[in-house]
C-alpha cells in the first residue's frame, strides 16, 4: 500500500439482512480476514449508507471488517426515500441495539468501533451504552449534539455567513413567514409525500450540507435521487428531536469510556462539528488522543483527515507485514 493511501478495493466474503424489529431489517457486510481482528465501521447522516470506500480504512489482512447500513437507508429496508415508510422506530437507543445484534449475529466478542460525522454520535452512544463490546474507538468529525449546533448549521446567522451563496439557495424554497424555523419547515416538505414537494427539498437539504463539507470546493457529482431523500428525511428528524439524545448526554456519560483506547481526528477548519465539539469530548475522555488536522474541513477522504485514520487503525491492528 502506498503511503497515507487508502488500502485496495475489496469486496464482501459475506452478507445478509438482519431483522432488527417491525418490518425493519438491516443490511450487513464482512470482508478483509475471516480470522482477523474486528471492527465496524458507522457511517454518517443519520441516513448517508455504508461504501465500499469505507472497507479500505482497514488493513484486509489483519481486520475482520464489518460494514452495515442503519434503519431505512443504503440497502435495509423499508427505505426513508418511501413516502409510506414508518420511521418512529428509527433512533438513536434502536440503532445502538441494532449494532449490538448484529455483533451477536456475527458470533463477535468484541470489536474496534469507527463512526465519523452522525457516525461518531452513534458510536459514542454505543461504546457508552456497551463499553465491555470495545477495544478501540476511531472517531472522525466529531458530532456532540451540543445545543449550539443545529442553529449553526441551520439557522440565520450561523455557518450561513461564510456560504451566503449557498444559504441563499437553501432558504429560497422557504416562505419568508416560515423561516423562523428552517427545521420545521423543511420538516413539512419532506414529509410530503408529492414528489414534486419532497424531492427538491431533499435536494436543497443535501446540496447545503455539501457546501460546507469540505476545506476546499468540490465538483458536484450526480447522486440517486432515493439516497437523497433518505439523507434529508432521516437528518431532518434526527437534528429536528435532539438525535433522541437528553442535553449533553454524551458528554456527561463520557466517563465511562475510561479504559477504552481512542484517536479523534478533527478538521481544524470543519464547518459541520466544529472542533469545539471533539475538544470538549477529549477533555472529558480520560485516555483519548485528540488530532487537529491543520488542513481539513469535515470529508473523511480529505488527505490530512485520510492520512490520521489509516494511521490510528494500523495502529490498532493486531500485527503488521
């Protein structure tokens, strides 16, 4: 492999679908060595799905790597993109039970945990939740579900100054006697079950995130209109109810993280959780190593941010070549 790049394409030696109540059942994938070390990866939105970019975090010879898709999104079922779709059982206390069946399913003992963005939220809430299930934590973009987040992401007088451009676009489908509330409002519109109302509200949802994503400008790449709503629709609900978390939840139960080997990597210039967020969980984290990447926003292939993971999970691995 060539020096802080991402390990080679692989593909799953096994997968499934796992029944995790109700009609939802998630998807689940294992690749790298049968026989090697475990680890999950917990990929972001709430909503965004797992890739196959996120296998190659992973060192394939030394890490039984395991990849799953939460409730409603990416391949599980139903899908957040169908207007009928119930998702009242879609939170954060279900998500955690539906990793630690999925761990059971798997006959996994204890396993390294990786989350970065919404997937840093459901991993702390995890290893808090099942510290005895965690060998290592590997977070990225760390998202603390702090009180001033969400009106910073979206709300008048936020993060919207640095992007007046593309706040502009995100606040043009929005009546001005609606703007007192963008959550809400965007609420009402992806709840519609009109195409023609919920579509371009994903649209707008996602294409603002993806303003402030990233350091530098990237080119716009075509996405599945389906992902899109289920982006929109399930960070909609989760920012709009807390992430079904109490005030500072995570922050508070930090402690019992004590014992648990961990490597936050934070984007010095991350828009989306800003690094006061990962400061304030470093300090409460006994034992945890805090890295502020001097040239980064909020992707997790940006190649300083690329660079600290690769290395905190080589670092992790049970033995190297």
């Amino acid at each position: 492999m060539e020096p802080n790049a991402p390990y080679p394409p692989i593909e799953p030696y096994a997968s499934g679908m796992l029944a995790v109540g109700g009609r939802d059942e998630i998807y689940w994938e294992v690749c790298g060595n049968p026989a090697g070390k475990p680890a999950v990866f917990v990929h972001g939105g709430p909503g965004a799905g797992s890739s196959p970019a996120h296998r190659r975090v992973f060192d394939p010879a030394a890490y039984r790597i395991v990849l799953f898709d939460q409730r409603n999104c990416g391949r599980s079922v139903p899908h957040a993109a169908d207007p009928g779709t119930d998702l009242s059982a879609n939170t954060t206390a279900n998500l955690v039970a539906d990793m630690e069946r999925l761990r059971e399913h798997l006959g996994i003992e204890r396993w390294l945990v990786f989350g970065g963005s919404w997937g840093s939220t459901l991993s702390l809430a995890y290893a808090q939740t099942h510290p005895e299930r965690v060998t290592e934590l590997v977070l990225r973009g760390v998202y603390m579900v702090l009180p001033a987040d969400e009106p910073w992401c979206f709300a008048e007088g936020g993060v919207s100054r640095l992007f007046p451009d593309a706040w502009e676009e995100f606040r043009a489908l929005i009546p001005e006697d609606e703007r007192g509330d963008y959550m809400a409002a965007y609420a009402r519109r992806l709840a519609d079950p009109n195409p023609a109302v919920h579509v371009p509200a994903a649209v707008a949802w996602t294409r603002w995130e993806d303003a402030t994503g990233a350091l530098l400008p990237r080119p716009a790449e075509e996405e599945d209109v389906r992902d899109l709503v289920a982006v929109a629709r399930l960070e909609n609900r989760y920012f709009g109810n807390g992430c079904f978390l109490e005030e500072g939840q995570l922050l508070r139960y930090a402690s019992r993280l004590h014992g648990i080997p961990g490597v936050i990597v934070q984007g010095r210039y991350d828009l989306l959780t800003p690094p006061d967020g990962a400061w304030a969980l470093h300090k409460a984290w006994p034992g945890s190593e805090l890295q502020i990447v001097a040239d980064a926003g909020h992707a997790f292939d940006e190649p300083g941010t690329l660079q600290r993971l690769l290395a905190a999970t080589d670092r992790f691995r049970p033995w190297t070549e």
